[in-house]
C-alpha cells in the first residue's frame, strides 16, 4: 500500500505542534501550575521539556520515519521475531480511551462558545456558571450531541488524508491559535491587578522545590504535554521523508509547545489575580471560574468566545492526531480505505464517550477505579499507566534494542556533538524517570 507524506517539514511541524498543543497545555497546564506554586514549577518543567521532553519526541518520531508504519508495525519492522510488538497496542488503547473522553470535554467547549455566541454567557446565567455547569454535564443527551458534532469534526480531516485533512487544518488551526493566545495575553496582562499573576508565574517560590511532588508534577506534565508515548508522534513521523532532518524539527516542536503553555498561563493567571481568584482552582478553572472572571471584564463577552473558540481550535488540533494513530494501524492490519477506518474508529470513540457522558448524569454512581467517575478512570488508565509504558518501550527499543549507531544514525545524530548526550538520556535517564512518574502515579512513591 502507498504510504501517504506530508508535504512539507513545516506541515509536519505544524501538526505536531497541533498533536501537543491540547487541552493539556491550556487547561491543564493551569490548574497543576497552580497547585504547585506557580513559577517554581514552571521552572521545573522548562527544564523538564529541554532534557528529557524532546529528546524522547525526537525518539519516537526517529522510530516512526525508520519504519515507515504504524505504531504496532514499526516495533514489528524494527524488532523483528519478538514480542515487543505488543507494547505498540498500548498506544491504540490509550486513543481509544483519552480521545472517547477528550471529546466530551472538547463538547463542553464547543457548547460554551455557542452560548457566547447567542449572547447567553454574555450575562451570568441565573443559577450561576457553576449551576449552568453542572446542569448541562448531567443532562442525558445534550452534552452527548455537543460530542457528536466534535468527533464529526475530527473524523472529517481525518478522512481527508494526511496532506490534505491533517497538514492542511493545522496550517490554519496552529498560527490563528498563536495569534488569539498572544492576543487574550496582551489583554489579560493589561487589566488592574494582573501583575500580581506575572509575578505568581515568572518569580519561582524557591521553598517549593522542597516538596518532591513538585519534581513529578512537572516531569509529568513535561512528558505529557507533548504527546509522547501514544504513538501519535510516531504515526506521525512514519509520514515525513527522509531528507527531513529531525533534530530541528524537534527541538522546534518541545519550544513551540512551550510556547503555548506559558501564553495560556499568561492568558488565565494574570486574570485569576486580577479578580481575586485562587489560582489553585483545579479543573473547574476553564468551566467555571473564567466565565465568571470573563463576565466582570471590560469586553468580557468577546474575550469568553474568542477563548473558547482557541480552546477548540487546540483541542481539534489534538484529537485528529489521537485518532490518527488507530486509523494507521487498521488500515494496514485490514487494508481498509482511510474514508473508512476513520469513520469507523471515530464512530467506536464516540459510542464510548457516550458512557463518559453519562458518568456526569445517570451514570454518576458507577466508579470503576476507586471513587473515580467514567472519565477520570478513562484517564487514569491511559494517562498513568499506558503512555508511560507505551514511552518506556519505545526508550528501550532505541536505547537497548538498537545499536548505539543505529540510534544515532535514525535520529540524524551520527555527525552531531549532542548525539551521545541524547543517547544517554535515551538510554538510562528517560527510562528511569518514567519508571519513577509510573510508580508516582499509581502510588508508589511520594
């Protein structure tokens, strides 16, 4: 079978920006800096992404140009006559559950721009943002319709192909994401009192860094900001020529995500301070507590649409690489049309996140792992389990399996000075590390 390319590096750089760029650099990236004091942690997490964060993205994209397939199929190519095949159905696991309840939150967004729109969020609603909130998620089947029409979306660029679907969306999704964050940030820094929230993000607590939490929190985030250990950025790697350098395209992708994560802290921090808000909200900080902020601003009315239309641009962005990756392997496996298989796991996703849904309604009783609802066990699953291991085999596959030649020369290393660096790392630091952020987040340690 012909195997699709992008059209140009810069196309590819642009979807993997688009891969990492998500819900996790905006949302989420608020909500643990914010628990873990602010600028220490961004520190830590700069650090993070430098050292380990883009050397293992430049692993696994190596991975993925050398073998020319999917994520099962380039562990099968490279590691021929063993099973470590097998380690490549942690990423199609993984898509399947992030993307089933990536969606559902995705939906939320969607439905919260169309209420800007319609000038309904213009004004708090009468039970409150928290109220409105918690209404419209435990509502049976209007939450699920707002997840219908994103999974439309990203099964739609899907289908178009590599060149035409995915390079394309992300040459408008990525540089009008950059320019509405840059804009919301000028915005935010300008109001009374915002300065307060420069300072909480860019001056480091330096007690902070006693804590070991802080060390995992920001590693964690480091490794999972940038889309690592899926199979995205493999699948997506598997796409580019071999002309196309990859320690550029790299160390461009770690910055550029970088890039985002602190804008968006720049959008929500300054704002939160601004307007007395604890910074350490959690979650409920996109959903509940910006709308309010939003609402008592001059212009709060655009500034609310204008950020929820970023945060879906950035969460398309995303998904249309998560659901890439078991499309990939499907078509292959079966020798299925890409029109077909998109349609079809997209479909499997969406049926999936229908039971995430409900977990907010109806089914809010069922708490598979512990207390956790139907999403948060989705995420618990795949975010503490399966991308560390799924990141652990591909580490080990470069770093053990391979010959420390062969390592360099797939990662266009063989002539550099940084090459035996980025293969130490490759080989004892990044595996160690992940071992310890596995071991954190199930409980292990700390």
């Amino acid at each position: 079978m012909h195997r699709e390319k992008w059209g140009t590096k810069l196309g590819f750089m642009l979807a993997a920006m688009g891969s990492a760029v998500g819900l996790g650099n905006i949302w989420r990236f608020s909500f643990v800096a914010g628990n873990n004091g602010g600028g220490a942690f961004l520190l830590l997490y700069l650090l993070f992404v430098l050292i380990i964060g883009i050397p293992l993205l430049l692993t696994e994209v190596s991975i993925g140009r050398k073998a020319e397939s999917d994520v099962v199929g380039s562990f099968q190519k490279l590691a021929k006559g063993t099973p470590w095949y097998l380690t490549g159905f942690f990423g199609i696991i993984s898509a399947f559950l992030i993307l089933s309840f990536y969606a559902v939150v995705a939906g939320w967004a969607i439905f919260y721009f169309w209420n800007y729109i319609n000038g309904s969020f213009f004004t708090q609603p009468a039970v409150g943002y928290e109220g409105a909130f918690g209404q419209f998620i435990g509502h049976t089947w209007h939450p699920i319709a707002w997840t219908a029409l994103f999974m439309i979306l990203t099964i739609v660029i899907v289908l178009s192909g590599v060149k035409k679907g995915i390079e394309a969306a992300n040459k408008i999704f990525m540089p009008l994401l950059a320019l509405i964050l840059i804009a919301l940030a000028v915005f935010s820094i300008s109001l009374d009192g915002a300065s307060e929230g420069v300072k909480f993000l860019f001056q480091p607590n330096w007690s902070a860094l006693s804590e070991p939490s802080i060390y995992i929190a920001a590693l964690g985030q480091a490794f999972f900001s940038l889309s690592l250990g899926m199979g995205a950025m493999l699948t997506y790697g598997s796409y580019l020529r071999k002309e196309n350098k990859l320690p550029s395209a790299a160390l461009g992708i770690g910055l550029m995500d970088t890039f985002f994560a602190v804008i968006s802290g720049l959008v929500i921090f300054p704002a939160v301070f601004a307007f007395g808000i604890d910074p350490s909200s959690g979650p409920p900080l996109v959903f509940i507590t910006l709308p309010s902020i939003f609402e008592q601003m001059p212009l709060g009315g655009i500034v609310g649409l204008v950020f929820f239309f970023a945060l879906i641009l950035a969460s398309l962005s995303s998904s249309v690489s998560i659901l890439e990756v078991p499309t990939a392997y499907f078509m292959r496996v079966f020798g299925w049309t890409r029109f077909a298989t998109s349609v079809l796991m997209g479909s499997i996703m969406f049926v999936m996140g229908i039971a995430v849904s409900l977990g907010f309604g109806i089914w809010s009783g069922i708490t598979p792992i512990g207390e956790r609802n139907i999403l948060d066990s989705m995420d618990y699953i795949a975010s503490n389990i399966l991308l560390p291991l799924g990141g652990l085999s591909m580490a080990l596959l470069v770093g053990w399996y391979f010959k420390k030649s062969e390592a360099l020369e797939s990662a266009d290393l063989s002539s550099s000075s940084i090459g035996g660096f980025w293969y130490f790392i490759v080989k004892w630091m990044a595996p160690i590390l992940i071992i310890l952020i596995f071991l954190n987040k199930i409980g292990v340690i700390f």
